[in-house]
C-alpha cells in the first residue's frame, strides 16, 4: 500500500511536471510550481566546423552542470542546437532537415552530466504556432580585446548588431527581443547577462563560440568530455572495421597506426603547418620505424581530394605498407551523413597504436581527447605533420585530469 501510494505521488508529480501545472493537495507540487523550467538555447557562428562547435557545447554544458548544482538554478536545462548546413558538409542538400544530437552522440550519456534537452523535445510542450524566445542575445567581441593592454572578464549591452540568427533552420521559431552584448571571458559570466531579465523562461544566445572555458583542461572539463560519447551505431560502426581489417577487439589496438590529413581549405591557407604529399610520406614511413618496425597498416583519415588520395595511397604502398581508408557505400553515407561518417573516421584513428594528427586542427584534437579518455600513453597520441621546410612547432598536450 504504502508503495502504491508512493507510485502514485510520483505519477501525480511528472504529469505535473510536464504541464507546468499541478493539484496543490500534494506539498511537493509547490516546489515545482515556484521552480518553473527554464531553457538556454545558443547558435553558433555558420562558419565553424563541427569539432569546434563540440568544444562550444562543453562551453555550455559546465556553465549549467555548475550552476544546476547551486540549488537555485536546478530548473535550467540547455537545449542541444541542431546540426544544420555545415559549412564542411559537402554532400549535404539544402533540403536537408536540421539534424538532432542524437544521430551523433549518445544522449543518455550526455545528460548524465548536464540537464540537456533536444530542441524537438520542446516543440509539444509549447503549443503554438510559433515557438517564441523569449530574449535573444547577440553576443560580439569587443572591437578592442586588450584594451590598456590587458585581457579582462567583461561584457556591455551594445547598440548595433548584426541579428543574423536563423534558428537553426526552422522557420516558425522567432525571438521577441532581441540585445546586443559584447562579451569577453568566461562563460560563467553569462549568467549575469541572465539577470537582466531575470523572469524569461527560454533564452537563446547567439555567437556562442565567444564565450571561454572557465578552466580549460580541468576535472570538470575532462568529466564532461568523457560524457561526450558518440552513438552507438557509430561505434559500432568504426569498431566492425577495426575488427575486420585490424583485427583488434580491444580499446587499445597495436595493429595500425592512424593519421588524420587535413587538408582542403589547410593546404591552401595554412602551407606553413601541412606538408606536401611526399612529404606526408616521409614522415609517416620514419614514424612507424622508429614507433615499431612490424607496423604494416595505416588507416587515414582525410578530407584530401580523390587525386591527392591516390598519391598518398600509391607511394605509401610502394614502401610495403597497406592502406585504408573507410570508404562509405552510398546507403551508409545516406545513413550517416557527412557528420556521422566523419565520427566514423575519428573513431578508427583513436583506437590505433600510434596517431599523427595535423596542426591546429580541431578535428584533430578531438581524436587526441578521445584517445586519452581510452587510456593510451600520451607519447602516441600527441603527434603532428610538419612542413615540409621551417620550423615545426611541438603539439601542445592537454592529458587526462581524472581527479
Ligand atoms: N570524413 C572526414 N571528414 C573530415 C576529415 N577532416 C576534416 N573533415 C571534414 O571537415 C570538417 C573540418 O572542420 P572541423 O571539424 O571544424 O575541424 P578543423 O579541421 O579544425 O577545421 P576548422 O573548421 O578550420 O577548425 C569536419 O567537421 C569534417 O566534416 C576527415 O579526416 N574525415
Ligand atoms: C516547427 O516546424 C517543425 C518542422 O519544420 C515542426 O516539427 C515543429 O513542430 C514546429 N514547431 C511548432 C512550435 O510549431
């Protein structure tokens, strides 16, 4: 009986809970009734690519994980802004539907570190033509960031911005008001933007890549990394390829070694930090023999054109190594898209034996987090290509902080 009566409560509580209403018989219901949820929605530049737009979530995700611990936040949840038109998604159709979190990461594990919610999970709980934000904030840099010469935690509400925001591809979505802020420093700080209108249920900030990490690299940071998982059919996915190519079932492969060869816009823009073709040769032939002679198999991973492939893949071969690459069929590709098939590609390179990566790139650094989370020693993960000529800067390493 008394456990009938508790499933009851419960019952009475999460119908409650949804529609914002509730009986005032049961005490526990004020509670829910003063604590109304609130919702921070966020957009990031169009220009940037997908792994830095993962860093920018972490961003978010600490700044409400931290701030939901505090009692007097616990009603705030982060809504997940949906994949749209990346600049980097080459297959993509401008037909396309915006695409949910969840065809990407596991969103179980997500939310066991922050309050997250999908953006089409909101859509029923507000019934109405639109779906109306209540402020929008257009977030933009100070014209001058080391003004007297130092860089300082600040923010003001500015005057003229560009409100570019396109809500993620949907249409009936709008914003009621919109304020420019400048902003510089940690996210933390955000909250007292929050403040000015303390009462908004839904706020959205825009720009979202301004704001910094509170403590980049930290326990917290790495706790949140680690919850980053992707989704399982990826996983599984990248893992039948190891499996059948490498054949490695473990976390920790000593069969291939990975590179990820960046180029397109880097061969153009940044010919200091990559090298050419034989040049990529070169070192990727010395680094297996000095890492371990009896490696035979390199996985790349790249977004290199057909025929810069090809010479890549010819000359590798014609030093006695075997080359892969994960090549989609048309129907995986349908399946996964560019987004996921990407994932794909940096799973394969976290489970090698040995990683190359390529400077400055955050497609790269992801898979370097990734192989620390998987517990390999840092000497094999913190690689990267030089140029061919001048000088070549050591990566930096950002290791696991477990406690
Ligand atoms: N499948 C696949 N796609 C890649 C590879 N390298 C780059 N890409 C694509 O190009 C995008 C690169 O953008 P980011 O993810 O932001 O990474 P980045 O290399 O730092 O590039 P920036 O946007 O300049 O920072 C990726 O998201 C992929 O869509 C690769 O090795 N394999
Ligand atoms: C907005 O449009 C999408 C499809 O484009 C739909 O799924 C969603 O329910 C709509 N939201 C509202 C609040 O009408």
């Amino acid at each position: 009986m008394i456990l009938l009566t508790l499933l009851l409560s419960c019952l009475v509580l999460t119908c409650a809970e949804d529609q914002g209403h509730c009986d005032a018989k049961d005490q526990s219901c004020e509670q829910v009734q003063k604590e109304e949820e609130k919702f921070i929605f966020y957009d990031v530049n169009p220009s940037e690519g997908f792994n830095l737009r993962r860093d920018v979530y972490m961003r978010f995700a600490i700044m409400i994980s931290e701030a939901v611990k505090q009692d007097k936040r616990r009603n705030w949840k982060l809504v997940l802004p949906p994949w749209y038109n990346l600049y980097h998604w080459k297959t993509a159709d401008p037909t396309d539907k915006p695409i949910p979190w969840n065809a990407f990461f596991d969103i179980k594990s997500l939310k066991s570190f922050a309050p997250v919610v999908e953006l089409y999970e909101m859509f029923p709980k507000f019934k109405r033509k639109y779906f109306e934000i209540d402020r929008l904030y257009v977030l933009q840099n100070f014209p001058d960031a080391f003004e007297n010469g130092v860089f300082d935690d600040k923010w003001e509400v500015s005057y003229n911005c560009h409100q570019g925001a396109n809500f993620w591809g949907y249409k009936n979505i709008t914003a009621r008001e919109t304020v420019c802020v400048r902003f510089q420093g940690k996210i933390s700080k955000l909250w007292e933007v929050v403040s000015l209108h303390y009462s908004d249920r839904k706020i959205m900030f825009d720009h979202g890549e301004i704001p910094l990490h509170d403590l980049y690299g930290s326990k917290t940071f790495w706790d949140c990394r680690k919850s980053m998982k992707f989704n399982k059919k990826l996983v599984k996915k990248a893992k039948k390829f190891i499996a059948d190519n490498f054949d490695c079932k473990k976390e920790i492969c000593s069969s291939y070694i990975s590179v990820h060869w960046r180029r397109q816009d880097f061969a153009k823009a940044r010919k200091k930090d990559v090298p050419s073709v034989q040049g990529t040769v070169n070192q990727i032939d010395k680094a297996i023999k000095k890492f371990n002679p009896d490696i035979v198999n390199v996985f790349i991973a790249s977004d290199a054109s057909s025929s810069e492939i090809i010479g890549l893949e010819n000359q590798l071969k014609l030093l006695g190594y075997k080359v892969y690459f994960y090549l989609p069929s048309k129907s995986d590709l349908e399946e996964y898209k560019d987004g996921g098939l990407a994932i794909i590609d940096q799973i394969i390179c976290s489970h090698a034996a040995y990683f190359i990566g390529t400077h400055e790139s955050t497609f790269t650094y992801r898979i370097q987090e990734e192989r620390e989370i998987l517990g390999f020693d840092s000497s094999t993960t913190f690689n990267r290509f030089c140029p061919d000529t001048g000088p070549c800067e050591k990566p930096s390493k950002w290791t696991i902080v477990n406690q």
